[in-house]
C-alpha cells in the first residue's frame, strides 16, 4: 500500500476523533475562533476585518447566525457547542476586530525559502477576490473576480475589463470561477470559464457549476457555448470546485464540488456533483472516458467521491492529473487522479465535521483510492501549478498548493512522482485564492482581503 505524505498539528498513528462536544471548549473568544472559525474564515480574521456583514452587525445578530449557521452557505449551525455566554464573547470579538484595519504591505516584500530568496510584487489591483490568473501567450495576464468580472493586464499597465460573460450566481462561493486557455490558444484565442450558473426551480433561485468556451476576440468574448452543465441543480451556495485543466491529449478536466450534499452525491455516479469530469472542448464525451456508453451513469464522470476540489494540475512528465480538495474539519487532499477510481468521500476520510461529530472512522477502504498528501489541520487549498520555469530551477517539478486558511504557500517536493518532504513559503502573506505560472516564467498569486495579484520574483 502506499504511503500517504500527512501534515499535521498533532498526529498519531491510530488517530481517533472525537466528537468536539465531549472536549473541553476554552472560553477565550480568540481561541475559540482559531477552533470553529479560522478555517474558513482566515487565521488573521481576514474575512472580518473591514467587511460588509450581510446578516447584521449586532451582537444580538451575529450570535444567532453563530448558534443557528448559514446552512446554504456551507456554514454549520454551533449552537450545540457553544452555550451564550461563549457566543456572545465570539460575537463581540468578531464585531471588534471587524473594525480593525488590515495592515497595508509595501509593494514589494522579500521572504526565503530554503534555496532562493524572494521578492514580492504588487502587479494587480482591483478584483475583490481573483479567483483564477490565466498567463496568456504573451505574457498578458486574465484575472477572475468572482463578482463576475474577467480583467486583462496589459503589458503597458493597463487593466481592460473583457465583456460578454454571461451572468452569475455570485452568492456564497459562487461566481465567475475559473479560467482555461486552449492548448492551441495562439492559433484559435479559445478560452475556457467556468462560473456557478444561476437556474430557476419552481420559481426559487438555484445554481450549478457550468464550463463555457468562447473566443477572446480583443476585449470581448465572442461564440460563448456551454459544454458543461453539472446536475442535478441545488439551492446552497457552496461546493461549486471549478478548476479546469487540460491533459496532453486535449481532452478538459473539470472539478465539481459535492454542493454540500455529501450523502447524496460524491458516490452516485447519476450526479455530476462530487466528480473529476473529463470532456473534449465541444462537451462530447471522449471515447476512453472510464463510463463511456453506459446510460446509468454520467458519462463525463473520470473520478469520483471528491468533497470540494478546488485546485488541479496536470503532471506532464508523469502524465497525472493531480487534485488537491477541501476536507471537512481536517483532512485537506491531494490525490493522484486514475481513471474509474473512487476517492473515498465520505465513506472514508481524515477529518470530522465542523461541530466535531465523526464523519466516519475509516481512513481507508478496499476500492478506495488513499490520497498522496492529507493536511491537519486544514490549510484550505486552493488552486495549484506544477513548476516548470528555470527561474526557480530548484523547485522544478514541485507541486505549489496556496493556502487560504493559513496564508502561506505550501510546496510539496516532488521526486518521480511522489511527495518526499513540503515546504511552508510566504507565510503570512494573506489569503491565497489562485496560482499561475505565466508564460514569462515568473509565478503570479492572487489574494484576497484586499484583493490582488503579486508576482514571486527570485533573487539569486
């Protein structure tokens, strides 16, 4: 069996969770919100610190959204858990520090890693959270802002907004996602963008995760064709995955999240949700995709038993997928993607839920793919690239994974094809929503809170 690369705080052998609710729960309202809320939220409270509160701003508010959670949202209900008196000295913590300015970096900031020293430098501003950088041909850059906006970064400094995107349910995780050139990009300007689609269902707003091609054509999108459209449809706003990715055969990827339905939908092959997809550029469904031809099954379907895979790059010299996925509370995941295989979700994993309940006790079973890589505590990964530029020559084939929970990058060490040892980068930069590498070589990295895309340039 192989072995599996695990990151965690504390970790043994025969690691058991229990149920938080027989653990003693500190009563420091900083404490308890690096335990139920930092995941999500951010280490340094990024996501409270000079925001818009969309459920009210009273104490009285932002406690009742604490005991009841935001179950569309994907936020748990801790009422459970936390008694008022708890939740109120949380409220009033959150409430405070909401009103604590972020620090503002210089624009350019120098950190190490164990070979290379590195700069940081502000390049872009103006998305409030960019989802995804896409390097085009000419070094150029597009920026998703989950608002809804794709931004062009022009070499002179220029910041084009490009029109013609179709409108998104940017609610909760939804929005305008992420964004794919066409291997042959030069020749055809086909791109790729996935987006949470907003669908009507017996008059209520519901969404799903869709992929469109279009052609960009100047500063605007031209024969845009859904070729991707995952179902069943769902009213919550999390989950959506998103990542896209092309093999060396053209063939598309696409990552779908299980929409917060882990008992619906990972292990059904009839849903879309929970899934790795793979397709051909016109949504056809490749000959050699592992379910081809069966009609009790989406056919798209590669892999399967996935919770929220939100990062996803292909390994060209050992021809692998590879895709790193949110776990619930612990459990983070980077599997190696074989096609046919099941993942686990959730009849196997190394977390426990939000409220400290088990998920299940088992770490592996007969049929089930282990992962390559499992983070605890939970880092949030999100996106990734393998290195391939020869500016940073010793991190060459390496697996760079940003972390949103922690505010670092993470870089996995890779040697024929295996995580042998990681590395924390960058730490305490800020929250890590994407990661590319441009066709100049240099690595980009957009974070949020505020919004921005930094280049990591080497210094020798």
């Amino acid at each position: 069996m192989r072995s599996i690369f695990i990151i965690a705080a504390v970790f043994v052998s025969n690691l058991s969770f229990k149920p938080t609710s027989n653990v003693p729960i500190a009563d420091d309202p900083a404490a308890l919100y690096q335990q139920y809320c930092g995941s999500c939220h951010g280490r340094k409270l990024e996501s409270f610190r000079s925001r818009t509160w969309q459920y009210g701003s009273t104490l009285a508010g932002i406690s009742a959204i604490i005991k009841d959670g935001v179950t569309d949202k994907g936020m748990p209900s801790y009422g459970r858990l936390l008694n008022e008196d708890q939740r109120a000295a949380l409220s009033n913590y959150l409430l405070e520090q909401s009103k604590v300015m972020l620090e503002k970096s210089a624009n350019e900031e120098v950190y190490s890693s164990a070979e290379i020293k590195l700069a940081t430098e502000v390049v872009f501003t103006g998305a409030d959270v960019p989802w995804d950088i896409e390097s085009l041909p000419d070094s150029t850059l597009l920026i998703s802002d989950r608002d809804g906006q794709l931004f062009h970064k022009r070499k002179n400094g220029e910041v084009i907004e490009i029109k013609g995107l179709p409108f998104v349910h940017n609610k909760g995780q939804g929005g305008l996602l992420d964004v794919c050139l066409h291997p042959n990009f030069v020749s055809n300007q086909l791109i790729f963008f996935s987006y949470s689609k907003p669908v009507d269902v017996d008059g209520k707003k519901w969404s799903t995760t869709a992929v469109c091609s279009a052609l960009l054509i100047d500063s605007q999108l031209q024969e845009i064709k859904e070729i991707f459209e995952a179902k069943p449809y769902f009213p919550t706003n999390h989950h959506y995955g998103s990542r896209m990715a092309f093999d060396d055969h053209g063939l598309l990827y696409i990552t779908v999240g299980d929409r917060g339905r882990e008992n619906e939908n990972p292990q059904n092959l009839q849903s879309d949700c929970g899934k790795v997809h793979r397709i051909k550029i016109d949504g056809s469904i490749p000959e050699d995709n592992p379910f081809y031809g069966r009609t009790d099954v989406r056919q798209s379907i590669f892999t399967f038993g996935h919770r929220n895979p939100q990062g996803i790059a292909y390994h060209k010299g050992k021809k692998m997928m590879w895709v790193n996925e949110h776990g619930p509370r612990g459990g983070d995941e980077v599997n190696l993607l074989q096609s046919g295989s099941n993942y686990g979700w959730p009849l196997t994993c190394y977390g426990i839920n939000y409220d400290g309940t088990i998920i299940t006790q088992d770490k592996t079973k007969e049929g089930i793919n282990n992962p390559e890589v499992v983070w605890i505590p939970s880092i949030a990964p999100c996106d990734a690239v393998f290195v391939s530029s020869d500016l940073y020559h010793p991190w060459q084939g390496d697996y760079l994974v940003p972390s949103l929970s922690f505010g670092y990058l993470n870089r996995c060490i890779v040697k024929d094809g295996k995580v042998i040892d990681q590395e924390k980068l960058l730490e305490d930069i800020g929250r890590m929503r994407s990661i590319e590498q441009g066709s100049d070589g240099f690595i980009y990295i957009g974070l949020e809170n505020p919004g921005k895309v930094i280049r990591i340039r080497p210094l020798w």
